[in-house]
C-alpha cells in the first residue's frame, strides 16, 4: 500500500500529539545528522523507526509528517548504510527518500521536494552515479530562491562535490566561486566548513594535476577554515574527513610523516563513531601512502581490508578506488594475476554505476602496472576503452596518464613487430639452415658483407641475426639507399653540423655515427652514385667519416652490410659499381635463394604468418594442414613478401569462419590475373586472359634475362626472332619498353675496298688456270 492510500485512509484518526511527537523528532534528528552523529539521530526517531531496511511506522501521520520522517529516515539510512557498510542501503535510502518527495510535491511544498531531491542526488553519489546525482541536484536549484538560503548552498556545494568526484574540477570550483557569497552569508558553520572542506579538496587535485603550488597553499587555508567552522557547530565526524583529506594532500607532497599523522586522527575520530566506511577510505589512503614510500607489502594488507570492507556496501565509487590501489599493489609485488583481477574488477564496477572517471583510471592503471604482461589484443582494448571512458575527463593529470598509455600501446605494438622479426629466419630447408651456419661463422668478423638475393628472401632479416650474433654493442641502423636523395647521401650517412648548408638548422649524427659500435645495413646498395660510393669505400678503408661542415673526420667502429637483389658483378661490368667497392664488400658474400629453390621453408613461413594475422584480426579464417603444404606450388616472384600479402589477403576478404583449402592454393597457384585470391579463387576467371598473363610474364622474364636482345629473348623462350617481334608489336605492345634496340652495323670503306680487290684477284687466278 502506498503512502497516498495508507494516510489517506487514517486522516481522520491522526492523533495532534502524536504528530507533534513526530516532528520534534524529525527537527532533533536533524540536527543530530548534521554533526554526523547518525546513531543519536536514529535513536531521536526511535519512536517511529528502529533500523536501516525496517519501514518507519507512519500509519497515523498525516501525510505532510508522513512524509517529514519518511524524508529523515532515508537521509540516515543513507548515512548509516555508509558508515556500517550495510547492503542495499542506499537503495532503500532512494526509495524512502523518492516517496517523500513525491507526497511534497503533492502538497505543493517545493522547498521540501528541493530537500528530497537534494538527499536524494547524495544517495547517487555514493554509489558514484554521477549523471543521476547531476539531475536531480540540477531539478533541485530549479526549485530553490535565495531566501531557500542555507539548502541552497548546500545544494550547490553537494553539485561542487559530484563535479569534483568526477574528476570536472574547473566546474566544480566555478560552482564553488558563485556560491561563495551565499555561504558567506550565512549563520551555518556546518554549510560553511562543508563549503571550505570541498573547495580544499578541489583546490588540492587541482594544485597536484596542474602543478600550482599557489593552489595548494589555498588549500591549507581552506582546509583550516573548514576546521575551524566544524570545531565551532561541533561536527567531529566532519573534522576527521577534514584530517583524512589533510593526509592525502600532503601525501601528494611527498610529506609522508605529516600525511600519516594526519590519518592517524582521522582514523580516531572515526574510529569513535565506529564508522566502518570512513575508516577504510582513510585505510585507501595510507595504502597510497605506502605505495609512494615503497612499502608495497604493508599497503596490500590494508587495503585489501579496504576492499573487504566497501564491498558490503553500496558506495560503489569508493570501491572503485579501493580496488584500484588494491590492483597497483598486488602488481608490485607481482601477484600479477590478482592484480589484473582487481584492477578488470574496479574499471567494471566503475563503468557498471556510472562512475566512468574511476573506471576509466582503473583501466590507465591496468595498463601502467600491467602493460607488459597484458596479450597485445588486450592492451589494445583496454588502451581504447579507457580512452572511450576518459573522453570528456578534464583533470590534466589523468589527461596526460592516458597519453602515455597511448605511446605505451604503440610502442608495445613496434616492439611486438620487431621481436616477432627479430632474431628469427624460419626455415625448415637444409640448405638455408646450412647458409645460417656460415652467417654466424662470418658474423664474428667485422668486415664488410655482402648479402645479395631476389626482393622477400629476408636480406635484413638476417642483417640483424648477423648484428645480434656478432655482440657488437651498437645499434643496429638499416638504410635503404634508394630512397635517398642523391645530393643528402653524404649528410644522411655521414652526418652534418649545423649552418653546414641552407635547412641545416641542428647537428645531425648521421646514419654511420647512429650505428657507432654496432652494424650498418646498406640496402640496395647498388642505387648509390659513383660519387657516393667512393666516399662510402674511404669511410670503410680508412674508418673514419667526416660530417659535412666539421673540421675533421673522426674515427669510427662499424660493421657494414650491404645488400642487393642485383647482379653486382653485371653492374660493374656495365660501370654503375666500383669494382673496388665490390671487391671490399664481397669479402663474405651470403647468396639468399628464393624460396622457390627451398619449398620446404614455405610451409613454416606460411604457418608463422597464419598465427600472426589469427592474433591481429578478430574474424577467424583458417588454413588446412594440406592448404598450408600447397603453398609450395605457389609461383611467389615477390618471395615472402608476397606469400605474406597473399595470406593477409585471405584474412581481409574471406568470409567469417572461412576454411582455406588445398583446392583454393592450387587454384591461386595457377592463376596469373590480380584479382585470384583465396576468397573465392575462380571469381572473375577467363582462360583466355590467365593464357596472356602467363605468356606475358614468360616474355618479360626472357627480356630481363637476355637484357632486353629479342634474339636471345626468343632462343630462351623456343620461338623465332620473327615470332618474338610479332608479339610484341601485337598484343603485348606494353613490353616493347623492355626490348634493347638492334644497333646496325657500320662497315668501313677500306674493308669494302679490300673485299673487291680479294674477289678480284680471285678471278684473275681462276682466269690463268684455264
């Protein structure tokens, strides 16, 4: 039965001293729960009510009592929920408290309903709904006037601390600024040391994020006028959260003798009301406090008690906190699975009751103290959804925390990338796994070398195995000539000083100067000038490179590799190497044959690069046993950069929960056209165009090997120079670039001249005989 029902049906017989008896009580409970003392408020409305989760007996009220006691039972069951950490409290707070003000509103008493409302928005907040608390705090001052004086700054103070809760502490001091003159005006030192107690705390977060010692020296005045006005109503409970928010500013300071002073009395005073809830918040903070000191055991002893106490209650955003500190300190002692379970447990418990600020610094947590142990996946998801949390945060340190978690997440995914290519040639071919041996032979020399082999055979690949097996110091720098200018190789390998050309604004080590003590790799080191390649072979000669701009060389320690997919020694006979170049880097020379001439390695490449895409894409695709031994007859001119963009291909356009099999590989294996994938391998098929693709390239393989002579391009192909020609000025106009002009033979006019004489003479002879 409802409040309307049930005093609607008993007006009549409500009794005047019983009403009287009401009230009173409502007025001494009151103001007992505004000192804080809960238990005596509750004993002042013994009469009407006993305990939290009990309704309170309001059968024979009229409805504007009724609805009085209904208004002081939820507020202390609020309160004493909090402070015993009693379950489901807070809700039945709301209810209790939703009921009054619906009888208020009812009555037309909006100041009352305001009141409601203003208790109720606290109700939310402990449970760290701050959106909820947001709304009805707004619909509250809605309904207040300035001569609604003392409620209506206690409105405002309560909208100053939600904001600071979630963590919008600009608009929470601008709420405090415009307040400041209402609560100066009043006779209330309770309103007046609440207003001081949350402008310090604002004051204090905002001096530690934005680094304001100026902020922080307000803080101390404030947080010593709110003691001074709670001394002055008598407010001990609220003097003792005045002291725990002392030890947690100066925590902050680094002032760890005061701060634990600090929580000393404050665990006192709360100690004295038996408050269970206030007492492990102050519990949180020392164990911050322990934490910054290194005392990383004793900090997981007391705020696992923390945590054991909140979790009975509903003050969910104080667990949140809790189990935040809970998780950092299981990390530091490396109980890293524990931690991850309390830290998963805070960013849910958060995001569950609205508290997105204290989840999503949970999650900035998880990453800090976890990053490294967390799967990529993992790091990234939890990355993105504190990201999605924070999104509207305005506290610069968590601003900034967030920040670096994005670098962490990117730099863990560059380092993930390189470990998983570093000091790894996967190979099952005997052959390769005998050219791997010979690499870490030569590798403990530190002459130059020679690593030469067609485009995706894994030139650098094993230019880092070399660096890591010779255990020179240095780093390891690959440089891809071709893509240098040709007039900024020199500054590029050998650095410059700054002024030494026009845009050289700074100093620059240079590549040579970056790898100091380590290794080289000149990839592509055929597209290097003449020019170039002569001041490349003194730095190796004479060990030592002179920067553009010094005014000498210096000495220098660096293993050069070099690398190609060319035939150097056709490059020299053509004039485009040095051969003096070649003869010093061809000291050890490691040919890399394609994977066509090692179709064992193909199989176990393939395998690596399944497991990768599995982990990078979230739709599943698989490959059969007897699909991944197909891939052995699979052409792959590009080697494994191609097998790799053929297997990723599979992944981005195969459906969802697609099966690759050995059909599909041979499929793609025979067909030349772009469009063949694993999706679905005869999609678009047209045996006339795979016949001219495949012609194609035999054609255009023939003229790079015979260097662009038809001639010697049709003996390779089996056709006549004719033939050849034909083709080429038919259907496969596109190739008559690849074709080296016929050069027409000169023949002198003595050789002429002699010709004629000979045959001549030849005549006369033949004449004479007869």
């Amino acid at each position: 039965m409802t409040l309307d029902v049930q005093s609607s049906s008993r007006s009549s017989d409500s009794s005047p001293s019983l009403t009287n008896r009401a009230r009173l009580s409502c007025v001494q409970s009151k103001g007992l729960e505004e000192a804080g003392n809960y238990e005596a408020a509750r004993s002042a409305l013994g009469e009407f009510w006993r305990h939290v989760g009990e309704r309170p007996n309001i059968e024979l009220l009229d409805r504007g009592t009724a609805a009085e006691v209904l208004l002081r039972v939820g507020t202390l069951s609020g309160w004493i929920g909090s402070s015993q950490q009693i379950g489901g409290s807070q809700e039945t707070a709301k209810n209790l408290i939703t009921e009054s003000a619906h009888v208020f509103e009812s009555l037309g008493e909006k100041a009352k309903a305001a009141e409601a409302q203003v208790e109720l928005a606290w109700c939310y907040w402990r449970e760290g709904a701050y959106a909820e608390a947001r709304v009805m705090l707004r619909e509250a001052l809605g309904r207040l006037t300035d001569s609604d004086g003392d409620l209506k700054g206690l409105a405002l103070v309560r909208a100053a601390d939600v904001e600071r809760a979630d963590a919008k502490l600009n608009d929470a001091l601008q709420i405090l600024n415009g307040a400041a003159a209402l609560v100066e005006s009043s006779s209330s030192h309770s309103l007046k040391g609440k207003f001081h107690n949350t402008l310090a705390v604002v004051l204090k977060n905002l001096g530690a994020t934005e680094r304001r010692a100026d902020y922080i020296d307000r803080a101390l005045v404030e947080f010593a006028a709110a003691s001074f006005h709670f001394e002055q109503a008598g407010h001990t409970r609220f003097l003792a959260r005045v002291e725990n928010n002392l030890g947690f500013l100066f925590l902050k300071l680094d002032r760890f003798q005061e701060a634990h002073q600090h929580l000393d009395r404050a665990r006192l005073l709360f100690n004295s009301f038996k408050d269970a809830g206030s007492i492990a918040q102050v519990d949180e903070t020392r164990a911050r406090s322990f934490l910054a000191q290194g005392q990383n055991f004793e900090a997981e002893r007391i705020v696992r008690a923390s945590v054991h106490t909140l979790e009975k209650g509903g003050e969910q955003a104080l667990l949140v906190e809790s189990l935040t500190t809970h998780g950092v300190a299981l990390a530091r002692l490396n109980r890293f699975e524990q931690a991850q379970s309390a830290l998963t447990r805070a960013v849910e418990t958060g995001e569950g009751v609205g508290d997105y600020q204290g989840a999503g610094r949970a999650a900035v947590t998880l990453i800090e103290e976890l990053g490294e142990h967390l799967a990529p996946n993992d790091l990234r998801e939890t990355y993105l959804r504190a990201d999605e949390l924070l999104h509207r945060a305005q506290d610069v340190e968590t601003i900034a925390r967030l920040r670096v978690c994005a670098r962490r997440v990117v730099e863990d995914k560059k380092a993930r990338v390189a470990e998983n290519t570093r000091s790894v040639f996967i190979h099952a071919a005997e052959e390769t796994a005998k050219m791997l041996d010979y690499a870490r032979q030569v590798a403990l020399s530190d002459t130059a070398m020679l690593l030469t082999g067609e485009t995706g055979t894994g030139k650098e690949v094993l230019a880092r195995l070399i660096h890591e097996w010779s255990g020179r110091g240095g780093n390891f720098v690959a440089i891809n000539c071709a893509a240098l200018c040709d007039s900024l190789v020199e500054s590029q390998l050998f650095g410059h000083t700054k002024g030494s050309f026009t845009d050289a604004e700074r100093d620059h080590p240079g590549a040579v100067r970056e790898a100091a003590g380590g290794t080289l790799l000149l990839d592509e080191i055929a597209e290097l000038s003449r020019a170039n390649q002569a001041k490349l072979l003194r730095m190796i000669e004479e060990g030592e490179v002179h920067a553009l701009g010094a005014s000498s060389p210096e000495r220098i320690d660096v293993r050069i590799v070099a690398a190609t997919n060319r035939n150097l020694a056709e490059e020299v006979a053509c004039g485009n190497l040095r051969a003096d170049l070649l003869y010093r880097l061809n000291a050890f020379h490691i040919h890399i044959p394609p994977l066509r001439e090692r179709t064992a390695d193909i199989p176990v490449i393939a395998r690596k690069f399944i497991h990768d895409f599995s982990e990078h894409y979230a739709k599943p695709v698989s490959f059969t046993p007897e699909s991944v031994e197909a891939m052995r007859d699979l052409p792959l001119p590009g080697n494994a950069r191609e097998l790799r963009a053929l297997i990723e291909r599979a992944w981005l356009t195969a459906a969802e929960g697609a099966i690759i099999s050995a059909e599909d590989v041979q499929i793609v294996a025979l067909r030349q056209m772009q469009q063949a994938g694993f999706t679905n391998p005869w999609a678009g098929c047209s045996l006339e165009g795979e016949v001219l693709q495949y012609e194609k390239r035999l054609i255009k393989l023939a003229l790079d090997a015979a260097h662009g002579r038809i001639t010697h391009a049709a003996r390779l192909l089996g056709i006549t120079h004719q033939g050849l020609a034909f083709i080429l000025n038919g259907r496969h106009k596109d190739l008559l670039g690849a074709r080296k002009p016929a050069r027409r033979v000169y023949r002198s006019i003595m050789n002429k001249r002699q010709k004629e004489t000979s045959k001549e003479r030849s005549r006369a002879r033949n004449k004479n005989k007869a």
